[in-house]
C-alpha cells in the first residue's frame, strides 16, 4: 500500500506479481521501445494511474478491484481494462490496437475525452451505461451493455462485433460520416 507511486523501468516490461494498493497517483512507466505494461492482479488504484515509455508502449493490461481512472495515454497496441467499479478517462486516450473494457453490468464507462483515438476496435464486455468519445472513426467490436451508449465520433461509426444494449443506443457520427452496423 502506498500513497503515490511511481514505477520506472528502463529495459523491459512492467509486470505485478501480487496486488497493489495505491491511495493517490500513480505512474508507470516503461522506457523499452515496444514494453508492455501487465498489472493483472485484483489491484486498488484509488487515484489518476498514468502509463508513459519513451520508446513507445505497446499494450496496456489493468485489472483494477474498484473504480479506475485512465490518464493520458499512447499505444501502438492493444488496452485491456478490467474492472469491478467505473472506468472513467481524464486524459486523452490514443489506442493503436483493440480496446476492451469490462466494468460489470451495474457500473459505468465513461471515455468522453474530445482527443480520444481509438484506431482498432473497441469491446465493451461488461459495462451499465457506456460513453465513447472518437476524435476520428470508431469501430465498435463486440458490446454488452446493460444500460445505454452514447457513441460520439468525427468519423464513421462501424461495428465489427455483435452489439447486445438493453437501453438506448445514441450515435453521432457527425453530418459527412456514415453509420454502418451491421
């Protein structure tokens, strides 16, 4: 357990062997071109957790047992959050690789930064009410949401996996762009 927490790692991965429990920031970071980060254990991160390399991440792996908030963030690769409360961002996320998000069917995701790119498609695999925010176009892999989803893009909005919403589904795609599910 610790208040703040920082984790440098100049070669190599960053990966946890056991849970971490931070009460304030934290921030990972892994300066090998194309590390990873893995914290897949049944972590608390109560404040902002932030992820940087200097050589560019490549995939993003959370497991959090409460609510998480994503910092700004860049990666060629894929992200993997998995959570048993909210998943908010108050930072732009870039994602070069699949997204996956799971909350659990009571909480929220709320990704509604106006600089988020999500390049690859984005899998919501628990979540209650979903906002997605797309600077450019946004593919929508598979979806279960028990609530509703906003989806909101400067681009076409697609989908590349089955989409099961029990409330209301609202898209915007902006005047030029088409909405394709299909």
């Amino acid at each position: 357990t610790a208040n703040n927490l920082t984790v440098m790692a100049t070669t190599g991965n960053i990966t946890d062997s056991g849970v971490i429990a931070v009460t304030g920031t934290s921030i990972f970071t892994a300066d090998a071109a194309g590390a990873s980060i893995t914290l897949d254990s049944a972590n608390t991160f109560t404040g902002t957790v932030t992820f940087a390399g200097a050589g560019g991440l490549a995939n993003v792996t959370i497991v959090d047992s409460n609510a998480f908030d994503l910092g700004a963030l860049t990666l060629a690769g894929n992200l993997s959050v998995t959570t048993s409360g909210a998943i908010t961002d108050s930072g732009n996320l870039s994602i070069g690789g699949t997204t996956t998000l799971a909350a659990g069917a009571a909480n929220d995701i709320t990704l509604d930064q106006a600089g988020n790119n999500f390049t690859g498609a984005v899998a919501i695999t628990t979540g209650n009410n979903v906002t997605l925010v797309d600077a450019n176009a946004i593919d929508l892999g598979a979806a279960t949401v028990s609530g509703t989803l906003t989806v909101t893009s400067n681009g076409a909005i697609t989908d590349s996996g089955n989409l099961a919403v029990t409330g209301t589904a609202t898209l915007a795609a902006g005047a030029a762009n088409n909405i394709t599910l299909d």
